[in-house]
C-alpha cells in the first residue's frame, strides 16, 4: 500500500503538467492562427472592425505568428511526440507563448522566445537523427536550423528572416513526404537531385541577406525544381487513382506541389521587379503549405492530439474553396485590387471550413464507434 501512495503523487503530477500544456496550447495556438490570418486580411485590403492594439501588432507580425508560433509550435508539437520525453515539450510552449507576447506588445520577448524554442527544436532534432540516421531525419535537422537562422535575423533585425522560415516549413514537408515514400525504388541520381534542390534553397536564402535579387532568383527556381522533382517521385502520382482517404490526400499533394511551382516563379519574378511579392507567399504559405496541412490532417491528428477523425466528401469542400480563392487572389488581384481583399477573405473562409469539418468528423468518429451502453442485470431480466 505505501509504494502505490508514493507512486500516485508523481502520476497526479504528470497529469496535472498534461492538462496545463494542453490548455496552454489550447488558447495560445487558436490565438496566433486567427491572429495572423486577421493581420493577413488587414494587409490585403479587407476592412475588420477595430481590434485594438493587439490588431496592429497582428498587422506587423503576420509572418511571424503564422510561422513561427503556429506552424512552428505544431511541428514542434509532432516531433516531441516522437522523442516521448518531457522536456521536448518545452520548445512548443516557448514558440506558442511568443503569439501571445507579440500581441501584448514585448516583441522583444517573443522573439527570444522563437529563439529559444527553435535552439529546443534543433535539439530535439538532433536526438532523433542519433536515434535513426537517414535522409529524412537529416532534413528535419537541416530545417530547424533554418527555423533558427531565421528567428536570429528577425530578432536582430537583420534583412530577409521569411526566406528561411519558409525554407524551414519546405524542408519539414519534403523530409515528411521522403519518409513516407523511403520504400520506393528510385533510379540512381534521383535522390541526388533533390539534394541539390534543397541545397540551393538555403543558398538562396543565406544569399537573400546580401543580394535581394540573386537570393530571390536562386531561391524561387529551386522550389521550382523542387516541385518538379514533387510531381516526378511523390508516391501521390499512383495514389490519386485510389478511392478514399488515400485519393483525397494525394489531390492536396498534387494540387500543393501546382502552388509551389507557382510560388517559385513569382519568388523569382518578384526578385527581378515584378509586383509578385504576395503571389509569391500565398502560394508558397496557402498553396503549399496549407495545402500539406489540408493533406496530413487526417492523419496527423490521431498520432499527435489522439483525436480520430472520420473521412467522407465533405473534406473537399474547403479543399476547393481554397483553390478557388487562391486562384482568385493571385490572378484576379493583379488585375483588380477588390479581387485581392475578397480572394483574401475566401482563404480565411476556406480555414476556417477546414477547421469546421475537422472538428466535425472527429465528433462524428466519436458517435460512431462509441461503445453502447453496458446492459445492467435489472435490462437483462425484462
């Protein structure tokens, strides 16, 4: 009896720091996410009733909140999943609480904060290349480290920080999609190409701090080439003639990999004078990006916040209406500025539907498969 009295306090404690880290990513993450998309509309010319200050700092820090505290803190989140230990966890809770700094105005904070959780990031990576060295957990590795490069150079102010965030959220879906796809045989020189893409990415993005125009052109031919390379070798190109899930999420890798090929040309375009800039983003942070994160959903979800989700049509809803808006804010909006504020205001939209057919399936997985009522003996005698 004394041995389980001394163990259940260390158990209750466990459970205790779960719920707070729970709770803490539960307000602080949903925060960021509506807070960058709000400053994204602002930026784009939609009209938001007044927000206050926090509304301004969103405006200013865009960027910032979308990758850094969101995107970053759920990768963050993943990874720690696959270490199991603790102190893993102390990274995302740094990068989730620098939203909630930024909005309250200690930028200063919060950069550190990225800072601090990127270092956490790198760590963590390390220990998962020492447990399994291979191709994609190198990639991993390399992408954390452009996550800290990026966060120094912000939080120095020093020039061209969101090459390498999104060299960091690019090098995170490859290795992710090189991992699933390890098994397939390949022809010899194939991985070496997509090496050599990567390579020049974070080339172009170290270059980007000295010459804005040769690191952009670098930068964007490479997620063209890396696109390239995508369409050639992801396991999607078979798995799209499939039914289901499987078919559904090789649509957003196909349709994803379309995005990045764009962003790549308007990166490039854009380095050379063309008014591309928000082509060049959106189709890289929306197209791409969101796109990845429409694809693993259903499968990410279970692994890391054990929440099963139930597959049906609906998840194709959001999935076109973020293709539609997106077409219609990079096309349209060069023509028609309205066209920009309103494509703008559909990407919102088509999140937040997202988001909305999430949380249904996972309510609809939970009626479906929960257990009936156990039969009391008084059921049993009538």
């Amino acid at each position: 009896m004394r041995a389980r009295r001394d163990a259940s306090p260390p158990s209750g404690r466990r459970a205790s720091r779960t719920l707070l880290f729970r709770l803490a990513l539960a307000f602080a993450l949903p925060a960021s996410l509506m807070a960058a998309i709000a400053g994204g509309l602002v930026r784009a010319g939609v009209a938001l009733p007044a927000g206050g200050a926090w509304l301004s700092q969103a405006v200013v820090a865009h960027a910032f909140l979308m990758i850094c505290t969101f995107m970053g803190t759920l990768i963050a989140i993943e990874r720690a999943v696959a270490v199991r230990h603790p102190l893993c966890f102390v990274g995302p809770l740094a990068s989730a609480g620098a939203g909630i700094a930024w909005l309250c105005g200690a930028q200063t904070v919060a950069s550190c904060l990225v800072v601090a959780a990127s270092s956490a990031f790198i760590a963590v990576n390390a220990v998962i290349v020492g447990r399994q060295r291979a191709a994609h957990t190198v990639l991993l590795l390399v992408g954390a480290v452009c996550w800290w490069v990026g966060s120094v150079l912000h939080l120095l102010a020093l020039p061209a920080p969101i090459p390498w965030w999104f060299a960091f959220l690019v090098l995170t879906i490859t290795a992710e999609r090189l991992e699933m796809t390890r098994l397939m045989r390949r022809r010899e020189g194939v991985a070496e190409s997509l090496y050599a893409a990567l390579a020049s990415l974070v080339a172009g993005a170290a270059l980007a701090s000295f010459s804005e125009t040769w690191g952009g052109v670098l930068y964007g031919l490479s997620l063209v080439a890396l696109a390239a390379w995508l369409f050639s070798f992801d396991i999607a190109r078979r798995t799209v003639r499939a039914h289901g899930l499987s078919r559904y999420m090789a649509v957003c890798l196909l349709l994803g990999y379309a995005w990045l090929c764009v962003a790549g040309l308007a990166w490039a375009a854009s380095a050379l004078g063309w008014p591309m800039r928000d082509a060049a983003l959106h189709a890289l942070g929306l197209g791409f990006v969101f796109g990845m994160v429409f694809a693993h959903a259903p499968v990410i979800l279970p692994a890391i916040a054990r929440v099963k989700v139930q597959f049906g049509n609906a998840w194709y809803a959001p999935l076109a209406l973020l293709q539609a808006s997106l077409a219609l804010r990079l096309l349209g909006g060069l023509q028609v500025p309205r066209w920009l504020a309103t494509g703008a205001l559909c990407n919102a939209l088509a999140i937040a539907a997202f988001a909305a057919t999430v949380a249904a399936s996972a309510l609809a997985w939970h009626f479906r498969h929960a257990a009936p009522p156990r039969k009391t003996n008084h059921d049993a005698a009538h």
